[in-house]
C-alpha cells in the first residue's frame, strides 16, 4: 500500500492556482522529494497532506486515510516539522520533547522510554536542559524531528528541513534521517529548493513549478531522460528557464529568509 | 556520498521502532483526549512561567500603580463607594481584574508569535483536538491571572486593605477571575485568528480592552454612570467578573446577585472558548 496518494488535487488562493492539479505516489517506507523554487507549489502540497489546509479539488490519502474526511486518524499517524523553527523556545528541549508526547497521545507510562529513544535517535543528549531558544540551528531541527518521532509516524513531512543550516548540520541531519528510514521503516516525505540536496537524498522526487509536477522519476532516471548533468539543468530543460530562488509569493521568500536568519 | 551510505554510518534511530497498528492518540474517548490535551498545554504554559517568573513581577506593578496611586488620590471619595468603604479596598477587585484582563487581551500577540514561527502549523498538525489547544492555552493566561493575582493579595494583606478574608469566597473569587481570564483569553485568540501582524493586533487589543475597562464597574459603581453608559456596563461581561470579585471579597456588590455573575463569567466562557475554537485553525490560513 502507498503511503501516499495525491490525486488532481488543486488549492487556490484567489485567483492563483498555488497546486494545479499534480498527482503522485509515495511508496511505504521511501525518502520522497518534492522540489522546486519558492512558490512552486510544495508548502501548500505538504499542508494539504498534513490536514492544515482544504484542498480546493483532487483528493489525497496519507496512510491509506482521506486527508479531508478523516484528518484525526491522517493526524495520529504522521510528524511534521515546518520550515519555520517551531521549536517552543521559552521550553527546554526536554520540556519539548515531554510536551509532543503528550499532545501526540504517548501514553504515560511509555513517555519516558519513546523520549530516550528520540534523543539517541537524534543525538539530544547534550542539550536536554537548555532553552529552545539557545539551541542553534542545527540542534533545533534534530530536536524538532526527534519531538516528531515521539509517536512513531508512518509517515513524516519535512517541509525545508535544512534551509538556513550550514553544510556539517546539513550533512548531520539527512544522516539521522536517513538511519531512522533504514531502521524503523518511516517513509519521508521532503520539500527542498535545493537540486543537489534533492539529488543526493531522495529515491524519487517530483519537480514542481507554479504549481505543477513538471517532472517525476528517480534523480538518475530523470538526468538521463533530459540529458542534463544536474537536477537545475532538468529543471531548465523542461521549464525553458533557470532555476531562481528568490521568485515565488513574497511571504514565502520573507518566511525563508526569517528562518535563515534565526539560525544565524 | 549517496543516501545508503549515510544510512549505514547512523545506525542509532534502531530504537524508534516501526509505527504501531493502531495510533497512540486515538486509544482514549474524545473526552479523555481533551482532558489530556488540555492539560498538556496547560503545564507548558506553566512551565513558560516558572522559566520567566520575573514577569508576574513586572506586569504587577501596574495594578498596583493603580491602587496605590490612583486609590490613594481618591481615597477619601466616598461618593464612589456609597460611603461604606476606603476607595482602595473597592478598587482592588477592579485593578485584579484589570490586570488579568491585560494578560488576556494579549493573548492572541502569542498566538500570531506562534504562526510566524511555525509553531502553530504544528500543533495543528497534531491529533490534540482543536478545542484543547484553545482551552489549554486559556488555562495558562488564568494560571498567569492567578500568579498575578496571588501577589495582590499578599500587597492587601500587608497594607491591611479592608478585604474580607474568608477563605472559601477567597477562592471563589480566585476561581472567577481565572475563568473571566481565560474567556478573554479566548477573545483575544479569535481576534489574532483573523490578524496577519502583531502591529495590527496591537491596535486591536487597544481597541478592544479600553472600552471594556472603562465601561465597566472596576473604576466606580454602575449606578453613578449615565443612562447609555450604564446600558453598555450592563452588557460589558468584565462589569459581572468585578461584581462577583467584589462581592466575594469585600461583600458589596453592584447591585446584582452573585449568581448571575458566575452565569455571565460561565457562559461568555464556553461562548468564546467555542468561538475561538472554530476560529483558531484559519490562523494558519
């Protein structure tokens, strides 16, 4: 069974169409990409997958439930980790990780040991008693992920895990999350702007612009079909331009930019 | 590096396990669920607090400005007391509430702070229900109410305010404000839900609190204001909320009997706890 299933969904915002009609599939267990620059489309994607947003047509079934029928049970089975730092910063990072167990519905009498395991998992222990607030960037997104391992997700969204953080942190946290796939099956699914980190880490990805799947496949697969070195060549071979970072809706492009200047 | 390879030199997530058949949050009846997601947020706002107690000291010296300045300047004033009381016992219930009415009204300024940040997308994204976050997070402005509250009262005690200290209207009108507290928590969260910027909900919060403290009894009783203002005290939830504080501390209400003041204190509660809970997720919008 997939993961994932997105069928024609659309979202609008007013007269913009933010997701036109893109379909795909997640299989159980995969590392699956959603890539493309600011306002493409991914955001509005995931948030649909993770019921915070009504679709405006289509339909979606994350762990084999629908998104708009049964978001309760869509919601106890998934993590989400935003692209805004959503830490709680006046909270220690162990007063966050008790706080996701409890809201997530960890029963009492397991919390401890769940915590223990995420922390391991994403290598916490050295920051259990600090404020959020006085994590770096990088400690940050391995806490929100570990927080959002609590209930063991089927499926776990990441929405930019590692816009703003510098290549070692980068590099550390597609580690962790590529052991917590290959260990306890969890099938991730990530939006990214960046090409070569799409490449590098995802089994198949979708790339998306003004709200479309302008092309599908595994990163070898899609390199070889167009004939393009790179993913950013794939992307100008089937739009006619070059990837820009900075187009897309102005809150978008604000959202990034705040994330990437609170980590510094 | 490709991703099998980092995958094989991480080996430490082993311990997080496959996902489970049936999902931890959905083994208890809503109402379980509620209580328990209620309570969560309720120790994380508690625990906000105790990180930042130098807070409650900082917000406290404005109702204490008023007692001790502006009571002080019309203590002699038995026109607004109907000569029975010192102006600054009949104050103090007003400058409580007050004072738990600022912690309230700006609520929502957290509410906005927590979208920018993504906090609230996540916390949406979560199976606690909709109506424990609200309720959840209105228990923490009572908590902080309270704190706040607590310390006034120590002030009265010390300065021999003549509050009527019996124990068990002591605690009811503790538990009123927190109530009244937590309602305007919630109004405050139902005007963030439909705010884009902390500078716009400023304005609004501005908007909205003066009214409410000036029409009401905290500052003078109902019956020296003119007809149209009375009119507005008398639908004014806050003028209930001081009424009730006042008859339980100082045995003087407003005119009114304590049991309509819980009814109002009680229903603009569930009115706006409901309100905001329907409203709280188009934040995100």
């Amino acid at each position: 069974m997939s993961a994932v299933t997105v069928e024609d969904l659309e979202v609008r915002f007013g007269e913009v169409r933010a997701v036109d009609g893109i379909s795909f599939t997640v299989g159980d267990g995969e590392v699956y990409g959603l890539l493309g620059p600011n306002g493409a489309g991914k955001t509005s994607t995931l948030r649909v997958l993770t019921t915070l947003l009504p679709a405006d047509a289509g339909a979606a079934r994350v762990a084999g439930f629908d998104v708009a029928r049964d978001g309760l049970q869509v919601r106890a089975r998934i993590g989400y980790v935003p692209q805004a730092l959503s830490a709680d910063g006046a909270l220690t990072a162990q007063e966050n990780l008790e706080f996701y167990a409890r809201v997530t519905g960890v029963p009492r009498g397991q919390r401890r040991e769940r915590i223990a395991q995420a922390v391991e998992a994403m290598d916490l222990g050295a920051m259990l008693g600090r404020l959020a607030r006085t994590l770096s960037g990088g400690m940050l997104r391995r806490l929100e992920i570990g927080s959002a391992l609590l209930n063991r997700p089927r499926v776990l969204f990441l929405d930019e895990p590692t816009v703003g953080l510098d290549p070692s942190a980068r590099a550390l946290v597609w580690e962790r999350l590529h052991a917590l796939r290959a260990d306890a099956g969890t099938t991730i699914v990530v939006t990214t702007h960046l090409m070569e980190e799409a490449e590098r880490h995802c089994e198949r990805l979708a790339i998306m612009d003004r709200g479309r799947i302008v092309a599908s496949g595994d990163p070898a697969d899609l390199r070889a079909r167009h004939d393009a070195a790179s993913l950013e060549n794939v992307f100008m071979k089937v739009t006619g331009r070059p990837l820009d970072e900075d187009q897309g809706r102005i809150r978008d492009v604000r959202s990034q930019r705040r994330v990437a200047r609170r980590l510094g | 590096m490709s991703a099998h390879s980092v995958a094989s030199r991480a080996g430490s997530a082993e311990a997080v396990g496959p996902p489970p058949a049936r999902p931890d949050a959905l083994t208890g009846s809503p109402l379980s669920r509620f209580f328990a997601g209620t309570a969560a947020m309720a120790q994380a706002e508690l625990r906000k607090l105790r990180h930042d107690h130098l807070d409650i000291f900082t917000r406290s010296a404005q109702p204490l400005l008023w007692l001790f300045v502006f009571g002080t300047a019309l203590q002699h004033n038995h026109a607004l007391t109907a000569g029975t009381l010192d102006y600054r016992a009949y104050l103090a219930p007003g400058v409580m509430a007050q004072a738990a009415l600022f912690i309230a009204i700006f609520f929502g300024l957290a509410v906005i702070w927590e979208r920018d940040v993504g906090q609230l997308q996540r916390l949406l994204a979560t199976p606690i229900p909709r109506s424990a976050i609200v309720v959840g997070k209105a228990a923490g402005a009572g908590v902080r109410a309270l704190a706040q509250a607590t310390l006034l009262l120590i002030v009265l005690a010390i300065t021999q305010i003549d509050v009527r200290w019996r124990p068990i209207e002591i605690v009811g009108a503790l538990a009123m404000l927190v109530l009244g507290t937590a309602s305007f928590a919630c109004l405050s969260m139902l005007i963030a839900a439909g705010v884009r910027t902390r500078e716009r909900f400023m304005g609004i919060g501005q908007l909205v609190m003066m009214p409410l403290f000036f029409a009401s009894s905290a500052l003078y009783p109902l019956s020296i204001m003119p007809g149209w203002l009375h009119v507005v005290a008398r639908v004014n939830p806050l003028t209930y909320e001081v009424q009730g504080l006042r008859q339980m501390m100082l045995g003087v209400g407003g005119g009114g009997e304590l049991w309509l003041d819980w009814l109002v204190v009680v229903g603009f509660f569930v009115a706006m706890a409901a309100a905001a809970t329907r409203a709280y997720p188009r934040a995100i919008l």
